[in-house]
C-alpha cells in the first residue's frame, strides 16, 4: 500500500519498482519453492488513512493477501489494528512516526524511526557546539514525534529552544513560520521534514536572511529541484543504501538497468522487504501444515529475527519491531549529498 497518486507520489514510484524488481527476481529463480511471488499494488494516495483501510479492505477480501507492504504513518496507524484483527504481516521501509512502535503485534520496520532520525540530528548539533535551536515541523504524527523526542534530549543537555514551527505537508507559503523562526535568532535550524518541503523550507529560510547552519532528515532530487542553490551546506541524517557486497550491487545494477536511475535507501528497504517476505513463508513452509498465514508468518519473524541485508551482512529484527541500522551524516555541495559520517544512536 503506496503513495502512487498525490503529492507524494515519488515515493510511491521507488518502492513499487523495487517490490516488482525483487518478486521478479525471485520468480526467475523458481519462486518460493517453486510457488511464484505476486505483487498487488494499492494506493493510499500520499498518506491518507481512509484511503489506506480502503486499499488494505480490498487486499484482504479480493486477494486473499496475509502479508502487506506498508508506507508512511497514517496509514500504516489505520491499518494495524485489521492486521491484529485479520492476523496479516505488516512490513513497514518508509513510515517513521514513533507512533508505529506496537501499533501491532505482527508489524516489522527496516526503516530509522523518525526520532531517530531527529536524535542523530542534535546528536550532530550539539556536537558542533551549537546551544539554540530552532525548529520547523510537519503538522503530523511524524513530525511531532520527532518534536516530542528531541525536545527534552536538546533541553537536558543544556541547549535552548528558541521557536517551534509547524507546516501542513505540501503547504504552498510558510513565510509566517520563517519569520518567526528568524526572529528566534537560532544557532541552528532543524527541519523535521519530508519529500519535497525540505526545498521550500531550505528556499524561504536562506531567503529570509537565516545564516544558522540547517540540518534536517531528508534530502533527494524533489527536495533540490526546489531548494536551488540554498540546499548548499545543508546537513542531513538519514538511512544509507550504497552498495557494499554482491547482492547489493547486483540489486543496484537490476534497478539501474530497469529504470535508469540508481536506487536510493526507500527502495532498498521494500527490495530488501519482499525477501524478507519470502524467507518468513519459506520458514513457515518447512514446517508443514497451513502455512499461509500472516501470524504464522510474523511468528517466524519473531522466533528468527535475522535476515540477509541489502545494506550488507544481516539485519536484526529489535523486540519493538524495528530493525537495528546505522544512521548516515550527509552534506550538500554543489547540489549533491555528501557522505559524512555515522552517528550512533546507542
């Protein structure tokens, strides 16, 4: 269930060439056992959570699935509880509101969380040195989230919060809140922000005058093609996808040659969750018996919760349902992202 449609419709497009890539992938060598992958692409249209139960309603009654891919958080929220219902395996590679943590028994992430995505950025600041901190958020459950996990971190370790904006996702003019945010003389700004409003954010700050070091958690060629040159110097924490090992180079090369692009972290994480996907049912398929269920199928994932990463090496699924990944220190020069560092989140 993907953003096919909307505002956010790039998403959508990376993790669905991504799922068709892997089921394609694994169909050519046989399938599951010999039994071949199908892949049923829904639209919750960039985050809405009617639309979400719609399509998932539509997956369980017409297909039959026991086993979604899910993406961003609203969505995701409304569906947890049919997945606890109707006992389907959720695998989540976008959505990163804290809120996710246990919204269901049988949901698994092999996204960064976005508050930890938040706390590497302080991480980063303080750092620096850096003491006031101002900060532009989505108006959502993910932007408050990171609100909520950062505040107290930034406070408790003696920083400042100097203004606390908030924006709706796609707004067209946030000039109210950069002039606040300027008027709060930060030291640096963070922006708790995705896929494109970074752009605008990074546009209308350098705009307004704010010379203060900008660090959000995102940055992509959406976000560049709006920030234009005041996207230089800006830093960025998120998951890193660069090919390391045979299989991520080998997926990396299957995506460039289909879709002539180079693949970036999203649609790593829902390749790397349609294998995920097919090692559970092979897993719960040894045993015997009507494997073909979506508790069954979280259960091997709990009992197991290794898998092989495309990131490379392996992954660890957490007891909170979140797999364990290092987060990325990126800068922006000359209108491209520059690997910096990891931060650790320990």
């Amino acid at each position: 269930i993907l953003a096919m449609s909307g505002k956010a419709d790039w998403y959508g497009k990376v993790m669905s060439q991504a799922v068709l890539q892997a089921v394609e992938e694994i169909n050519a060598a046989g399938g599951i056992d010999g039994i071949p992958m199908e892949a049923i692409i829904e639209d919750h249209k960039s985050g809405v959570a009617k639309e979400g139960v719609s399509a998932m309603t539509r997956l369980i009654n017409i297909h039959g699935v026991q086993a979604v891919l899910t993406s961003f958080s609203p969505p995701t929220l409304a569906i947890a509880p049919i997945a606890d219902e109707k006992g389907i395996l959720l695998l989540n590679g976008g959505g990163v509101s804290a809120a996710l943590i246990g919204a269901s028994k049988h949901l698994f992430h092999n996204r960064s969380l976005a508050a930890d995505l938040g706390a590497a950025a302080a991480t980063h600041a303080r750092s620096q040195g850096l003491e006031k901190m101002a900060q532009i958020a989505w108006k959502s459950d993910a932007g408050e989230s990171i609100v909520n996990a950062v505040d107290p971190m930034w406070k408790d370790g003696g920083g400042a919060i100097g203004a606390t904006e908030y924006m709706e996702v796609g707004a067209a003019n946030i000039d109210t809140q950069v002039a606040k945010i300027r008027a709060s003389k930060p030291d640096w700004v963070a922006l708790w922000l995705f896929s494109p409003d970074p752009g605008l954010a990074l546009k209308r700050l350098r705009e307004f005058g704010v010379k203060a070091p900008i660090i959000g958690i995102e940055y992509n060629q959406d976000i560049q093609s709006v920030a234009g040159k005041y996207s230089e110097g800006y830093e960025y924490t998120s998951d890193y996808f660069t090919p390391s090992d045979d299989w991520a180079k080998s997926f990396a090369t299957g995506y460039e040659e289909r879709y002539g692009e180079a693949p970036e972290f999203y649609a790593a994480n829902y390749y790397e969750d349609v294998y995920v996907l097919a090692e559970a049912i092979k897993r719960a398929r040894a045993k015997g018996g009507d494997y073909w269920k979506g508790d069954k199928l979280s259960a091997e994932i709990k009992a197991n919760p290794t898998f092989k990463s495309v990131y490379g090496g392996e992954m660890t699924y957490q007891d909170n349902g979140v797999a364990k990944k290092r987060v990325a220190l990126f800068k922006v020069e000359g209108g491209e992202s520059k690997f910096v560092k990891y931060i650790s989140r320990d």
